[in-house]
C-alpha cells in the first residue's frame, strides 16, 4: 500500500528528524520533532493544494492564454509549494523549489531506503527507477533505452564534450553566450587536444531565427566536427532555433549538442520537435524535480561513440546505461520525479508555458517604455518565456540585485557578460501578480530615488 501523508509524518515524527540550525530561530539546533512542527503542516498544506489542480483547471478554456489570465485558476498552483513567502524568490533560473508533493514524494522515498539498504534500495526501490525513465522518456518523446538519468544538465553536456573523439584540429562551433562551465569543457579540450573552439556572438536580443541560424551557418568549416548551443540562454532566456540549427548542421555531417537546461518543461517540446541528436537537462529546474536530477538524450546511432566518464564494462559500449556507471547514489531523487511529471501534467505543458509567459508580461510590459529600462530579452513566444534581463540606467546589477535582497528580501540574478549586463528576472508558478507589482514598483523606486 503506497504511504500516505499521515504514515509519512507519523514516521518522520517518530524517527525524531531534528531541524536543521537555520530553521531554530535562535540559531540552535531544535528538538527533536521541531521539524515536524515548523514544517509539516506547511508541506501538508501544500501537498493538499497540488491534489486540487486538475479540479481549478477543469472546463478552463482551450485557449492557454485565455487560461493564463484566469487568476482565479491559479490558486491552488500558487498554493502546491511550500516556499518562504517573507521572501520574494524572482530567481527561478537556477534552481527552482520543488512544488510541496515532490518533496513529500522524496522524503519518503530517503527514509524507505534506509529501511535496510542493500534490500529497501536495491532491491526494491530502484527497479522502480526504471518507470521513472519509460515516464521520462515519454514526456521527451524517445525510447527509454535513448535516455541516462542524470545528476543535472553538467554531468549530461560534460559526458558529451568530454567524450566525443575529437583529435587536433577539429573544430567545435559555440556562442558567447553559452554556459561558463561548458566553455571552460572546451578550452580545457583546447589546451589538451589541439581542438579549435570558434565562438560566435549573436545579437542581443536576438529577434530574427534566419540570423541566428545564419550566424551559425558562417561558422561552419569542413573540419567542425560539432556545434554546442543553448536551446535557451540562460544570461537573457533568449530562446534559439534549435530544430533548424540541426537541420542545417546534419545536412554538414556536424553534430549538434543541445544544453536543454531550461528548456524541458518550460515550454512544451519533443525530441521530434526540436529533432535533436543529443539533449541534456536539469529536471529541478522546470519540472520542479528533486535537486540532482536530469537526463541525457543520445539517439540510438550515435551512443557507441561517446566514452562515458567513467569507465563502464566494455560489453556497454552501444548502451545507454554506460553513462550510468557512476557508484552508489541516492534513488529517492529519481522517484519522486514521477510526483513532478503528475504534477506538470495537472497544470498542462501548454498553460504552464503560457502562464510563466503571462507572468514574465506582468512586470515586464509596465517598465518595458520606462525610458531609464533597456530589455534583453526578445518578448515573441517564439523566443522566450518565463526569463527575462533587463538593465536599469545608472544602477549597476550586482548593486541593485543586492539592494533589492538586503532592503527588500527580493531575489533576482546580476548578469555581468562582456557584452552585456542586467538583472535577471524569473518568476514560477507560485510567484502572484502581486508579487509582480510589489516588483515594478521596487523597480521604480530604485530607478527614480536611486539605492541609497
Ligand atoms: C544554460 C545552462 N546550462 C547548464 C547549466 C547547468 O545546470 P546544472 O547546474 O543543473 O547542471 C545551467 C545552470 O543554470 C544553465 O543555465
């Protein structure tokens, strides 16, 4: 009989879980049970709440943007987490809280593996990961068999960058604009290897895919052996044209290395919709998953030539789990990734998109005429969604994003490139059109009467 939320807290209880120091407001640890008292009820209350969605969405309109505007719809979504709400969490683009009935999933997953390891974990809990990836890969539209949990989008692009045999001279296509940690995988492969990495720039915002696809086209010689792309930009969330990137690069014999970061989940998408060879993602992102979770999507053909990175038995070569052979890890996180694909599958891929879009317009579109606002990001669904940058004349990012913490618990990311600065914005689900005004009008106040 599956555990429900009264065994579950009934056994946290009894285990006597102590809380961690920072929830003792006297800064010492708490007695034990303290943890079920600060917290459950909140956990309780909101795994109630993500139990309610599919009631609020139903007879909603067809439309999802008709539905996105329906506030009275969003309630119990806003409700479904468990979040701080003294503090107003604009950024959503690193990491993202876990809706309240994926933790509740997780945490009795941890406790049940430790029931008796060798047997509660092994035995009996991950088998049970392998529905998690025939669910996963449904949602992603490929065979199970095409598909490496993961820890995160890192773990999935470095096994691909650093496991592709690349020789001296060969030549990787990339933008300035992509992930820190995997520029740093290239130059490493630069200084080790011989490759050749050619970055392109691409404008910002960037509001023609001709262009963008363009851009890449020029970049292309008879020794590129492969491009890495952000499918979305995490500096602006500027979207790219995945699918005819792809199509343009195949037709070279050039592969293409999707960092999917922020896209699976966001807004809807396929692996036949974006026609991809190689995709990684992070699942606590946008599906809200427990943090270390993501996936790596290799089609069938070209698993065998990618190395894993670290070594798994020769008889793995054509097979996805190679990229699996990683020692003992947790399976809790793995498991509760069902309760965010129910979760996500309540709300609809479609109006969640529509929503974070809807919600990125509510603070955006009262600032955007502001002559001191200078937007980085292009507002065509087409080519962004929940993320936005935005630079505010006169006040630098990493000052501002620090007064708007220190003054007014608000929490967005300072983005400092070279070819451009901000700050980033990112609302979720839980985040309420009030919310946004308090913003806008922080936002106002800061441009208007400066930081002091
Ligand atoms: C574009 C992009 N790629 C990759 C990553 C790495 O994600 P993770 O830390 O989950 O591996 C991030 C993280 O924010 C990102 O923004």
């Amino acid at each position: 009989m599956p555990p429900t939320r009264r065994s579950f807290l009934t056994q946290l209880a009894a285990a006597g879980v102590v809380a961690p120091a920072w929830l003792s407001s006297a800064g010492r640890a708490a007695e034990p049970g303290a943890l079920v008292e600060a917290f459950a009820p909140r956990l309780a209350a909101a795994v109630d709440a993500a139990g309610r969605i599919a009631a609020a969405m139903a007879g909603a309109s067809s439309d999802p943007a008709v539905v996105a505007a329906d506030e009275p719809r969003w309630a119990e979504v806003q409700a479904a987490w468990a979040v701080d709400r003294t503090i107003l969490n604009l950024e959503n683009g690193g990491v993202q809280p876990s809706p309240a009935v994926v933790n509740h999933a997780y945490l009795q997953a941890w406790l049940a593996s430790h029931e008796a390891p060798a047997h509660s974990l092994n035995r009996v809990l991950w088998p049970q990961v392998e529905g998690v990836r025939a669910r996963l890969a449904a949602a992603f539209g490929c065979d199970p068999e095409e598909m490496a949990l993961t820890r995160n989008t890192t773990e999935g692009i470095e096994t691909v960058l650093l496991g592709l045999r690349w020789t001296a001279g060969d030549e990787v296509v990339t933008t300035t604009q992509d992930y820190w940690r995997f520029q740093n995988t290239l130059r490493q492969r630069a200084d080790r290897d011989g490759i050749v990495v050619r970055q392109i720039s691409l404008p910002v915002p960037a509001e023609s895919a001709d262009e963008m696809v363009a851009r890449f086209a020029a970049a292309i010689t008879p020794r590129t052996r492969a491009i890495l792309l952000s499918q979305v930009i995490n500096l602006t969330g500027q979207f790219l044209p995945v699918r005819e990137i792809v199509h343009l690069a195949r037709a070279r014999g050039v592969l293409v290395v999707v960092d999917g970061a922020h896209g699976f989940a966001h807004v809807p998408l396929t692996r036949d919709s974006l026609d991809c060879d190689i995709y990684a993602t992070s699942l606590h992102k946008w599906l809200g998953a427990p943090h270390g979770t993501g996936f790596l999507y290799v089609r069938r053909e070209r698993i065998a030539e990618i190395w894993p990175l670290y070594p798994a038995p020769a008889e793995l070569r054509g097979s996805i789990r190679k990229f699996e052979s990683i020692g003992t890890v947790p399976a809790a996180p793995y498991l509760a990734i069902r309760e965010a694909l129910d979760f996500w599958a309540s709300i609809g891929a479609e109006r969640k998109a529509a929503r974070l879009r809807w919600l990125r317009e509510r603070w955006l579109a009262p600032l955007a005429a502001e002559p001191w606002l200078t937007v980085h990001t292009p507002r065509q669904p087409e080519f962004a969604g929940a993320l936005a940058t935005v630079a505010c004349a006169g006040l630098p990012p990493t000052q501002l994003a620090a007064w708007l913490w220190e003054r007014h618990r608000t929490l967005v990311r300072p983005i400092i490139h070279p070819e451009f600065q901000g700050i980033r914005v990112t609302p979720n689900l839980y985040t309420t059109p009030a919310d946004l005004e308090r913003f806008v009008a922080l936002l106002k106040a800061a441009a208007t009467k400066g930081l002091g």
